[in-house]
C-alpha cells in the first residue's frame, strides 16, 4: 500500500533528477527548469510528512504545507529574477550558454 | 442524497454492475459523465456561436446568418462538418509534437472548469473547496497552449502572437484573482456551491460599491484573459493576421475554436456564480437560471466587442498595471469594511439596490463630464491650429 | 470629549491634511496650504484640551495588539497611544510651533529676489503644495513620537520625522548644497539611528516588551551593566537627533533648507526629540548611572563647543543653528544631572525663543535677500518690528531676566550645582562636577556674546550690502509678522511658570516629573550667570557695535579707540587664522601618518591578499555548475560521513 | 476500493513527474523541455490532491503550471539561439553530475527507507484552507510578511534588469 515512504522517494527522485539537470545542461533557462524541479521535489516531501507525520501541539497543524506555501512564493520570485538576469545576460553576451558566461573566471 | 448527479451515478452504476464487472462499470460510467459534459459543452458553444454572429450582425446593421436552417440556426453545424472535414495541415519547419499537443492544451483545462460549476443547489459534477481557486488556476493553462502553438507555428506573426498572449495573460491575471477575493472575503469560503449558497439572502453584485466594482475588473480581466475583442492582440487580424492560429487548419483549428468559446462561457458563468447568485431565481428551475444569467454575461461579451474597438498593446498593459490593479486592491480593502459592517446581512437587498444604482450613476456621471473635459482640452489645440492655419 | 478621542484627534488632523494634500490637493497650492494650516489648527486646540485635562489630572495609556504571535502574549508587540504631563507640553510645543510656522511659511514662500538694478521681485515657490505636505506630515509625525506609548511607535515616527527633515532640507533640491546637506542630515541621524534601533532590539530581547509603562518594572529588575548597555544605545539615538557632539555635523548644513524648516525642524521641535527621549526613559537611564554621566558631559561639551563655534560664523541661520546645538547640549546636560524638570523646562522655553529667532531671521533674510551677516547691517530702522521681536529672543536666549531663558538655563545650572555623582567614582566624580559647571557657566558668556554679535552685525551699523538694494529693504508682510509677533509672547512669559516664585507644587517641574520637586534657587549662582551674560552682551557690544561711529571719524577723535577697535574686527579673522592653521598643521600631521603608516600597512595587505589571490585562481573556472558540482558533492561525503555510523547502528 | 484507486492514482502521477522530469533534463531543445516539466508540475499538483492538499495543488497549478512556466515560454522566446549549440555540457561535467545526483539519490533513498518514521495514529485529511489561512497571520506571520517582503524586492529587481537601456 502506499505510504510516506513512496512520496519521500519520489520526492527524492525528483530533486535529483532536477540537480542532475542544473549541473550537466548548457542553456539557462533549462537549468532554471531543473531548478525548479528540484524545488518540487522538496515541495512533495513537505506536503507527504505534513500529512503522515503527527506535528507537535503548538505549531499549526499545516506546518507542512505553509513551507510548501512559502516555497512556491519564494520560488515565483527566483523564477522572475532569474529570467531577468537572463535577458540581461542575453542582451549582454547574446547568449544563455552557462558555460560561456564566465565573468566569474579568476 | 439529494445530489441529482449522484443519484443517476448510483443508477447507473447499479445497472451496469448487473451485468459488467466492478471495474469496467466505474470506467463506463466514467466515460459517460465525460461524454455529458463533452455534449453539453459542444451544444453550448454551437449556440454561442451563432447566438454571437446574429447579435454582432445585428450591431452592425447585417442579418448574419439565415440560410441554414431556421434563422440560420444550423450554421455551426455546418460549420463544423466543413471544418472536421478538412485537410489537416502541418506545416514543414514547425515542431510537429508541439504544434499537434498545443490545440489540446488549450482545450482540456477549459473543459475541466464545467466540472466545478455549480449548474443548481443539487448539480455540481465536483465541488471541491478550493473551487474558485481551481477555476481561477485553469483559465490561466490555456495561455500555455496558445504560447506553445504560436512558438510551434515556426511563423513570426504566430510568435508574435504568442508573445502578446503571454504578456497579456501575466498582466491580467493578477487583476483576475484579485478582483475575485472580495467575493470569497464576503462569502468567508472557496467552494463555488458555497459561494452561491452565500447569496441566498443577496447577490454579491449588490454589495455597496464593492460588488459592481468588482464584477467590472473581474469580467474585463476574463476578457482579457480568454483573449476576446477588445482584447484578443493574440489573434489580431489586421495586425498579425489571426496571430498564433494562423496557421492551424480543420480540426486543430476547430479545437482552438471550440476552446475559445468554452472558455468565453465558463468565464460568464463563473460570473454569474460568483455576482449573479448562481442558481438563485424565482419560479424557474435553478439550471435555467444559471444558463440564463452566463448566456446574459456572454452577450455582454458580445456586446463588447461589437462596440469597442481594439486596444493598442501598450495601452492593454497600461490598464492592466495602472488601472485594474489598484482599483482591486483598493476593492479589497472596501469588501473589508463592508464585511465588517455585514451590511448584505442587515441592509434589504433593494435598498442595496438603490445604492449601487446610485453610485453606478454618479460614476456614469463623473466620467461623462471628465470626457467632456479631456474632449475639450483636446479640441482647444485644433482649434488654435485651425486658427494659426488662417491667419 | 475623553482624552483618547482628544489624542486621535490631535494625531489624525494633520495627518488627513497630509493625505488630501498628497492625493488630492497637489495640484492646487492654495488648497494645500489651507488645509495644512487647518489640520494643524485643529491639532493645537485639541493640544490645549489635551492638556487642560492633564492639568485636571487626566492620564492616558492605551494599547492595541499589533502582531500577536502565537508563542503567547509574552512575546506579542504592541502600539498604543499615552498621555501624560510631559506627553502634554510637548503637544502644545510641537503643535503651537508648528501652527505658528505654517501660517508665516505662506509668506515665506512668496520669496522676495532681487534683480541687478536692486528691484524686488515677488514669485511663489513651483514647491508650494510639496512643502505644506511635507510640513503636514511632519508635524503628524512628530506629535505621534510625542504620543506614542512604546518604543515601537515611537520608533516609527523617530524615522518619520527624520524623513521629513530629509525631504525638507532638500525642498529646493535643484541647488546641489540643499541636495547634499538633506543626504548628510540623513545619513549622519542615522548613524545614530542604527544604535538605537540595536538598542530597543535588545531591551525587547531583555524584557519581552516595548511598552513604557511595562518596561519600567521590567527594567527595574534588570542587570546594571545590561541597563548601561542598553541606554547607551538608545542614547545614540539621541545623540543624532539632537546634533550632540560626535554627530553634531548635520544640524549647520541643514540651514540649507526653507528658513520655518528649520525654525520647526531644526529648532524647536524634531532636534529637541532626542531630549524627550532621554526624558521619556529616565526610568532606563537612572538604572544606568554611568550612562548618565556620559549623557551630561556629551551635553556640557556640546553646548560649550558649539557655542565657540557660533562665535566666528557669518551665516546669520548657521549662527543660530550652533546656538541650537548649543542650547540642547544644556537640555542634555540638565537630564544627565538628573533634573528632568529643568531639562525639560528648557526645551519648553528654547522651542519658543528660538522658533522665533529663526523666523525673524527669516524676515531679515527675506526683507535683505541675503544670509550672509558681513552683507547686511542697518537693517533696525528697515525692519522696526522684526528688530524688536529679535531682541526679545536674543535677550531671552542669552539669559536675561525676567524673560523665559533665564528662568530655565538657571534650573538647569542650579541642578548642575546640586548635583552629587555617585560616591563610587570617588576623585573622577569631582573632576566631572567642576568640568560640567564649568560648561555651563562658559555657556552663558558666549551665548551672550554671539547673539548680540549677531544682533549688532544684522541690525546695527550700515548697510554693507548692494547699495540700490537697501532702499527696497523692507519690513517682511503681515502673514510674516503676526506669526512672530505672537512667538513673542510665550518667549517672554513662559519662563514664569518655572520661576522660583511660582510655588513648588504648581512649578513646572512638578507637573513634569509628577511629584513635588523644589529647584534650590541659587541667588548666586543666578546672579553669576546674569552678570556673565552681561559680560557677553557689553564685550560684543563693545567689538561690533563699534562700527557704528565713521571710521575716519573714529581715527580723527580717538586713534588708538580706533586702532583697538580695529584690531578687534580683525578678531575673527585671528580665531579663524588660528584654527585654520591649527588644522592644517594636524592635517599634514594626519597625512603624513596616513601615507606612511596606513598605507603602508593596507597596501601591504592588498599585496599579500593579491599574492593569495593569484595562487588562488587556478581553482576558479568560473563556471557556476562546476561550483554546484562541489556543493553537492560536499554535502554528499559530508552526509555519508555522519550518517554511515547511525546506519549501521540501525542494521546490527 | 479507494484504497486501489489511491494508489493506482499515485503510482500514475509520480511515473508521470519522474517521466517529466527525466524528459525536462534530457530533451534537446529547450521547448521541448518546458512541455516536460509543465507535464512534471501537473502531476506534482496531482500529488498534493492525493496527499489531501487541495489548496496547495490549486495553488501549485496556479503559480507554477500557470505564470512560472509562462515566464520561462517568455524567456525561451526573448533568447533565441542565433546557432544551434550543444544543449549538454561536456561529457566529463554529464558524468560528473551524474555521479553526484546518483550518490545523492542513493544516501536519500536510503534514509527514507532506514528511518523509522513517527508515523502519526491516522494520516492528517481535513480542508486546508481555512487553517491554513489562520496559521498564516498568527504563527506564520512573520515569514509571511517576509515573502511578501522578498516579492516586493523580487518584483523590483526584475524590473530594474530587465529595463531596456
């Protein structure tokens, strides 16, 4: 039957998928996908041991599900700003190639 | 068991478990429900159409449609039949997976919001608590199949198009929901069939003030959002010609289509469950007034695009940011105090009446002499130059 | 009308002047003017029921619950409003002041300019409606510091007020000077500000509250060393505001700004609300008694140093903006000794007076079209009613009796005379009296002495200034002078309320402090400091209202009168000399130091740092994957390595 | 009953996001990749129905499926790639990544299934959204007030890069 333990993997499964993808991808904004991935990937586990997990009295019984709340929010933020420096990039260097914006290079 | 839904389910699923098996019986029964919604679906927007066409036509001093059919009743049939029956044209450079998925992309969502809409007190297909909020995240899906069809269209007018879809859709979906939060703050739940239920003693469309400001920002933002004129620069003929469909055909462009006047309905009829009071009426069944009210929305729609010309595309985000926005916060923060003061509770709903009449009036109003105004002031330069010409 | 319903209105009248104009009157100047000095109106008379009903014994304290969070109410934060005596004078300062600027600002705003051939030219400033706005929120504000009942809404206003002032500064902010003086007032208060806001932080951390009226048991219970700490930091915050010695730099340059900016900001009412807080949480600092030492000597210094420095200056608005900082220092010198009453008292009589020096300075500046005092002169027969009002403020600012001055700078030293340190510092204790009383009796001489300086400079003497300008000089209009005129009054007569004369049960102190305080007056001392502002008034007088003869008159009846007269004009240029020199001999000293020491030291540790970094670069490709690469993969081992032996420990 | 139909439902959905997922780290071009994790987010959304969170999932289709993904269409679009490149990194840095997000599925995967979970008496289905709401103006309040705080900043900066000129 299922159980937390599905969702905790599947959670897992997706936040690696999603890291494997920001690591070995070239374009931007595919990396900001991946990103994107592996925050949904935390997400899931959040939502899965707010409902199988007993919380403690004090805090709300959706403790879970508010940092899934507060993810989301934080990610929509990233997501524009991310693709704002994108463009700004593009216009910039006419590029989203990750490995070829390198003003980081020593 | 009052739900009418779940007796005909149960029915159902009792005849056919008598001679199927447990499993194929839920999966029949299923497709059925499916197969209603389908009907219903293409039934309503068939009549749209040609309800549209006559209306437009009659705005614009033609007959619109009178051969097929009783007042040309069965032109979308026709229609239809023509466009099923078409070549189905892909074009050579374009992303074939894309360009098939996109029409579907558009549709399903529209369709999945006839599964919340609260048709009577006992016809809701679903009513799930966050209804408003299911609503209000499907209409937004179908500005991803418009984006990913003018993308795959590999033609720069059907990019274009999609460019101004997605601007678009970002700009005027914030309105949207915000346009919409006085009424679940005033209705205290998020459940469409609670919402109505909420009404039963007075429309939110009589909140002082709040309700009819609200209804304005939130159908124009639907307007917007379901790309209708004034608002459809996605599609702009004699702009972009047809922008992201341009290159769609037959079916995929029958899907399209289809969608969009779905769409166009479940935005009215979401209207009128969240202003209107959904199935509330006298005398006639609830379902009759509730198709009545959204067909009374829709031609509003109509209506609209029969008068008002097309927006210029910085003027469409202008409005969107300087304008609807903050009138809906504002909006808010007055469906607080009237919440706080209860006074859809306390004050008779024709008094409330009286008031937003009122108000609505002294708007009309206003505006009219602050038109005159700006008339003037723009007439005064012509006029000088007029002058200046002479002498 | 219950008090609260009084205070709202108090708070919220020039706040909803300060919205219509904002929203709707910008565009009509008349409006905003209006409505600003009729919100404040409204303010000032319900200052004046506010405290009728405090004098009937009325008191105020209420709060509402801002954000409650869950943890309990022990940690839940809270704004209210209170209403107590010195909540009381305060309003009526600020309000009155404030009325009193507004109604002469409409005035103001009409500048008069002067073209080549000396006409005078009228126009009304494009800034109207942005000033009176600005002015509306200002005064909003400030009451709402005053009424505030908790260091978080006090807080608020603290930065609101410090806006306004910013905004003020820089009303003409086309002039690049106006711009960066607004930029330096801002940036310096908050210097200050910073501490104090660390400061409340950590009372909030310490006591869980920001409620006055909670924190005064909670304090109580707290560790000296933590309440030092603490009023330390809070003071800081009043050390900016108030210009006090470190921070002191703004308070000048602010004079950049609308001459009743500074006469409301800059004198009576936002620079004086680094002294009501100090007031407002004595019941911090007498925790704290090292705290308030430091809190008198900063003051002692800061009156005696300033006041040096107003001796020399030529700007007629930067004289009396270090007559400002001179005069709070004695507020601050008064609180650190303890004498709240007196503290206060000054604040209460320094508002009046010098709101009023600065407004007829406005005139002066607005009747001669300059500030600069070497350009005017002779201007007493120009500005007859002007003149006289000015009088009245400098003879009060300089501590003459009977006027208002006297009465409280001489509580205040009569409380620096009786004050007893605590015995704990032994020698130091009676090295910080007789250093203290000395600052305040130095005090009393020079402030006599620049302000009759000024006084001979602008209205003694002839005109110094464009010869066709003097005969278009002229007495400022009636919006301008009935506002001074009135000033006049309170300048004249507050200062009986604290007269020793009064009984001690209605003296202002009493009312201040809540219980009976009897101010020992010196007669004494009181006629040492008289006879040392004497001496201040005869000196200056004897130096620049010597211009007054012919100067070849002067040299045919008495050479060496002449010559010494001379010699004395040239007093300035010596002081100046002096320091100037002084200061460039440090300053090559200084630099010196600098190129061969500090830099020394930091280039080094850039060539070390550059050294490192090229050893360093190999490793840094640049590319942001690769980093990411090693984040997880750090963060893999490390969690295997932690996790490995739990693991196990599950598997056996 | 439900019980199979649950669990059919998820075994659906988590194939569907892995299914995704995969597709959005390895499709070739960057549309394709989009069409993927819109497919991912859905199922996601799903997920959450499942784990009896509707307000979450609304709002998961509602941000992510609906803008996020939006502005990513946007920005696929505003960048066009004049030459086609090659969309994966080097082979060494693919494997490198490879390596790492194995061993780190691998360390997750074991602990989820060592762990001895608490599990609570009954799994926690009830409506959300009220409590929710509650929660986030009391308990919540200042992580609240904080995202709303890091959307005002976020909504400013994007409009200062991406400004023209």
């Amino acid at each position: 039957m299922v159980g937390l333990q599905h969702y905790l993997i599947l959670g897992a499964a997706l936040f690696c998928i999603g890291l494997y993808g920001a690591l070995a991808r070239r374009n931007a904004v595919t990396v900001l996908m991946a990103i994107e991935l592996m925050l949904n990937g935390v997400n899931v586990t959040f939502a899965a041991l707010n409902r199988y997990l007993p919380l403690p009295a004090d805090t709300s019984l959706f403790a879970g599900q508010l940092f899934v709340l507060f993810v989301i929010t934080v990610a929509a933020a990233e997501a524009a700003l991310g693709l704002a420096i994108i463009i700004a990039v593009y216009r910039l260097r006419r590029t989203v190639q990750v490995d070829q914006i390198d003003l980081l290079r020593g | 068991m009052n739900d009418l839904f779940a007796t005909l389910h149960a029915v159902l699923l009792g005849l056919l478990r008598a001679v199927l098996p447990e499993g194929l019986a839920q999966a029949l029964v299923t497709l059925l429900g499916i197969a209603v919604v389908l009907g219903f679906v293409a039934l309503v927007v068939m009549s749209q159409i040609w309800a549209e066409r006559k209306v437009i036509a009659r705005i614009q001093d033609r007959v619109g449609p009178n051969r097929v059919g009783p007042f040309g009743l069965l032109q979308s049939v026709a229609d239809a039949l023509k466009l099923l029956s078409k070549e189905d044209v892909v074009p050579a450079r374009a992303d074939r997976l894309v360009f098939v998925l996109a029409p579907l992309i558009v549709l399903v969502p529209s369709l999945m919001i006839f599964a919340v809409l609260p048709f009577n007190w006992d016809a809701t297909v679903a009513n799930l608590d966050v209804g408003v909020l299911y609503v209000l995240a499907l209409a937004t899906l179908p500005t991803l199949g418009i984006v990913l069809a003018g993308w795959a269209s590999y033609n720069n007018y059907s990019l274009l198009g999609a460019m101004r879809a997605a601007a678009q859709l970002v700009s005027y979906e914030v309105p949207e929901v915000l346009a919409v939060l006085p009424v679940v703050l005033l209705a205290g739940t998020l459940s469409l069939w609670g919402i109505v239920q909420a009404q039963s003693s007075a429309w939110f469309i009589l909140a002082p003030v709040v309700g009819p400001l609200a209804f304005l920002t939130f159908l124009i933002s639907g307007i917007a959002e379901v790309n209708r004129s004034p608002f459809d620069l996605p599609e702009a003929e004699s702009e972009i010609i047809a922008g992201f469909h341009m290159e769609y055909s037959g079916m995929r462009f029958a899907l399209f289509f289809l969608a969009e006047y779905a769409n166009a309905f479940s935005v009215s009829a979401v209207a009128a469950t969240l202003f209107f009071g959904g199935w509330h009426g006298w005398l006639l069944p609830g379902y009759v007034w509730f198709v009545l009210k959204a067909y009374l929305l829709f031609l509003v729609m109509v209506w609209a695009r029969g008068t008002l010309p097309r927006l210029r595309y910085d003027q469409l985000l202008a409005f969107a940011w300087k304008v609807l926005l903050p009138l809906t916060l504002v909006n808010l923060v007055l469906a607080a105090v009237v919440k706080e003061l209860r006074l859809l509770e306390v004050v008779p709903w024709p008094a409330l009446l009286v008031i937003n009449l009122g108000v609505v009036g002294l708007l009309a109003w206003g505006y009219s002499q602050l038109y005159a105004a700006a008339q003037r002031r723009a007439a005064v330069p012509l006029l000088e130059a007029a002058q200046g010409a002479r002498s | 009308m219950d008090l609260l319903a009084l205070a709202l209105v108090v708070l919220l009248a020039p706040f909803g002047a300060f919205l219509f104009n904002a929203f709707v009157a910008q565009r009509t100047w008349a409006l905003a003017g209006l409505s600003t000095i009729l919100g404040v109106g409204i303010s000032f008379l319900a200052s004046l029921l506010v405290f009728a009903a405090v004098q009937g014994g009325a008191r105020l304290d209420v709060s509402w619950p801002w954000l409650t969070i869950a943890a309990g109410q022990a940690r839940a934060v809270e704004v209210g409003l209170q209403v107590d005596p010195l909540t009381a004078v305060m309003l009526l300062v600020v309000s009155g002041v404030s009325l009193f600027v507004q109604i002469y600002s409409w005035g103001y705003l009409h500048e008069r300019t002067f073209d080549a051939h000396g006409h005078p030219h009228v126009h009304r400033d494009p800034g109207f409606a942005r000033y009176y706005t600005w002015m509306a929120l200002f005064t909003a504000s400030m009451l709402g510091l005053v009424l505030a009942n908790g260091f978080l809404a006090l807080y608020v206003c603290w930065e609101l007020v410090g806006l306004c002032s910013y905004l003020l500064i820089g009303f003409w902010y086309q002039k690049p000077e106006a711009a960066l003086a607004a930029k330096k007032a801002f940036l310096t208060t908050r210097l200050g500000d910073c501490g104090f806001l660390i400061g409340l932080l950590y009372l909030w951390a310490q006591t869980g509250t920001f409620t006055f009226s909670q924190l005064e048991p909670r304090v109580a219970a707290l560790a000296p060393e933590a309440a030092t700490l603490a009023a330390l930091l809070v003071f800081c915050g009043a050390v900016g505001k108030s210009a006090q010695f470190p921070l002191h730099v703004w308070l000048p340059d602010a004079m950049e700004g609308p001459t009743p900016v500074s006469a409301l900001i800059h004198a009576a009412t936002m620079v004086a609300a680094g002294v009501y807080l100090v007031a407002r949480t004595m019941f911090l600092f007498e925790h704290a008694s090292a705290a308030m030492l430091v809190v008198a000597l900063i003051g002692g210094f800061t009156a005696f140093f300033a006041a040096t420095m107003g001796l020399v200056n030529t700007d007629i608005k930067r004289v009396l903006a270090y007559s400002t900082i001179s005069q709070l220092g004695y507020m601050m010198l008064g609180l650190g000794v303890g004498a709240v009453g007196a503290g206060i008292f000054h604040l209460f009589t320094h508002a009046w007076f010098k709101a009023l020096l600065f407004l007829t300075a406005g005139n002066v500046i607005h009747g001669a079209g300059t500030q600069d005092l070497r350009a005017m002169g002779g201007l007493a027969r120009r500005l007859p009613w002007t003149f006289a009002a000015m009088l009245a403020a400098a003879l009060a600012l300089a501590g003459l009796p009977p006027l208002s001055g006297f009465w409280s700078k001489d509580a205040i030293i009569a409380a620096v005379a009786h004050y007893q340190p605590p015995a704990a510092w032994g020698g130091l204790a009676g090295a910080a009296m007789g250093l203290l009383m000395f600052f305040a009796l130095a005090t009393v001489l020079l402030t006599a002495f620049y302000i009759t300086r000024l006084l001979c400079l602008a209205f003694g003497g002839a005109w110094r200034g464009v010869p066709q300008v003097y005969p278009h000089v002229e007495e400022a209009p009636a919006g301008m002078l009935w506002p001074v005129l009135l000033l006049a009054v309170p300048t004249v007569l507050a200062g009986f309320w604290g007269a020793p004369f009064v009984s001690a049960a209605a003296s202002f102190a009493t009312f201040v402090e809540g219980h009976e305080v009897h101010e020992a007056f010196a007669p004494g001392l009181a006629a040492l400091s008289v006879a040392l502002a004497l001496a201040g008034i005869g000196l200056a007088w004897a130096l620049y209202g010597a211009g007054w003869l012919q100067p070849a008159a002067v040299t045919r009846l008495a050479g060496p009168l002449y010559r010494w007269a001379v010699n004395k004009w040239g007093f300035d240029d010596l002081y100046n000399a002096l320091v100037g020199r002084g200061a460039v001999g440090l300053a090559g000293a200084a630099a010196w130091f600098d190129r061969g020491v500090i830099d020394g030291v930091v280039n080094g540790v850039a060539q070390g740092t550059v050294a490192l970094g090229r050893a360093a670069r190999a490793i840094q490709t640049g590319q942001v994957q690769t980093y990411a690469w090693v984040v997880f993969g750090g963060l893999v081992i490390v969690a295997v390595a932690i996790l490995l032996p739990v693991v196990l420990g599950f598997r056996v | 009953m439900t019980e199979v139909v649950a669990a059919g439902a998820f075994y659906v959905f988590a194939l569907a996001a892995l299914v995704g997922g995969l597709g959005v780290v390895s499709a070739r071009h960057v549309v394709r990749s989009a069409l993927f994790l819109m497919l991912a987010l859905s199922s996601v959304a799903a997920i959450y129905v499942l784990l009896s969170a509707d307000f979450v999932a609304a709002v998961q289709i509602l941000i992510y499926t609906g803008a996020i993904m939006l502005l990513l269409l946007f920005a696929i679009m505003l960048t066009p790639q004049q030459v086609e490149l090659p969309p994966f990194a080097s082979a060494g840095q693919q494997v490198a990544a490879g390596v790492v997000a194995a061993a780190l599925l691998a360390l997750l995967v074991g602990t989820v299934l060592v762990t001895p979970w608490p599990l609570a008496a009954t799994p926690l289905d009830r409506p959300t959204t009220e409590a929710i709401g509650q929660a986030m103006l009391t308990t919540f309040v200042f992580p609240f007030e904080l995202a709303s705080l890091v959307l005002l900043v976020g909504l400013v900066g994007a409009l200062l890069l991406a400004r023209e000129d």
